[in-house]
C-alpha cells in the first residue's frame, strides 16, 4: 500500500508538471494514464492477494497479476509516446 501511496504522490506531481507545460493537451494524457493506474490497483488490491486467508502465490493468481502489470507497463508507455510526441 505505501508503494502504491508513492506513485500516487508521483502521479500528482506529473499531473502538475504537465498542466503547466501543456495545460490543454495534457488533460486527456493524464487521465488515462491515472486510469490505468486505479484500474491497476484496485484489481490487485481488491483481489485474493489481499484476503487475511491468503497464504501462497497459485499459477492463476501470477498470471493474473503478470496479465494486469503488463497492461499497466503498456500505459505507461503509450503515456510516454503520447508526452514525447507533444
């Protein structure tokens, strides 16, 4: 949770940083990439992982989880595409 904590400080901040420099074009940007990110975390957060039963990785809770990184990752990047091309 406060790795999580940490990236919404950082999100924040990039939130900032861009509506300073692109105050129009970032809008859109921004919220997807935030989007992604809730999506990201509330499907980790709200899954088995955080049961009081949970006790041990199974193969479909990996793939879940390596499923729902990998659609982050790709967020991220097309997010840093989308800044680079302003």
């Amino acid at each position: 949770m406060f790795a999580f904590h940490n990236v919404e400080l950082k999100l924040g901040s990039l939130e900032t940083q861009m509506s300073a420099a692109f105050p129009k074009k970032s809008v859109d940007i921004i919220q997807a990439l935030k989007n992604g990110y809730f999506d990201y975390k509330n499907h980790l957060t709200g899954g088995e992982i955080m049961l009081s039963s949970f006790n041990q990785v199974s193969d479909a809770c990996y793939r879940d989880c390596c499923t729902q990184h990998s659609k982050i990752e790709t967020v991220i990047k097309t997010t840093l595409q989308k800044i680079h091309k302003l």
